[in-house]
C-alpha cells in the first residue's frame, strides 16, 4: 500500500544558535518489547536529514524511536562536557497512527536540556 505520509526531523542546537551539523540519528521501528533499527542518518549543515526518514510503503503506523547522538554532537562542537555527560543518547519514542499525512519530530537541544514537539 502505497501512502503520501512521510516522517522528517531536523536538530537546532539552542545553545549556539545555529542548526546541528553533523549530528547521528538512529530510527527504530518498535515491535512489542525489542527495537528494530530501520535506518541511520547524519544531519546535514541545515540541521536536517537529506529526504525523509521514512516514505511510501515504509511509512507505518506503529510505533518509533528516533534516538539522537546528543554527546557525540556536543563533544564535536567543543562543547565542555561531564564524563558522563547530562545528555548523551536522547530517544524519543513516539506514535505513527496516519499513514497519510506528515510527521515532523524536531529536537532542540543544549548540553543541558532539550525539548521536542510535532511539527509541519
């Protein structure tokens, strides 16, 4: 079955001010209790993922995990962190009910906090 829903994300780090160039995300498919990873991305210097996480007959509804490198990113940018640091792995875990329309989950993020919404 073929749909016109997609999944797209994009990171801006708020610290900065700028988008996160460069930041690793994972997206998994959850089924019951285990994840299953469908795919991973790096942001490019907007921000963003080229093209969409997911499309066509990939979009399912279901449920998803996008699990965002926060540690990584922040460290690559000079960022003086906590060995552990407050924010390393971020998951943000989410439903897909629609397969026909688009769902965007951005991440704002600092070393210290980070907030997320659905988006346009």
């Amino acid at each position: 079955m073929s749909t016109s829903g997609r999944l797209t994300t994009h990171v801006l780090d708020t610290a900065l001010g700028k988008p996160a160039k460069g930041l690793k995300i994972d997206l998994f498919r959850i089924e019951g209790e285990a994840r299953r990873l469908l795919r991973t991305v790096e942001t490019n210097s907007d921000g963003r993922v080229d093209g969409p996480m997911l499309e066509g007959d990939a979009f399912l509804t279901g449920t998803y995990e996008l699990l965002f490198h926060a540690g990584d990113y922040l460290r690559a940018t000079g960022t003086g962190l906590s060995e552990p640091a407050f924010l390393d792995l971020i998951p943000l875990r989410f439903g897909i009910a629609d397969q026909t329309i688009h769902y965007h989950v951005p991440l704002l993020l600092s070393p210290f906090s980070y907030s997320t919404y659905r988006g346009s």
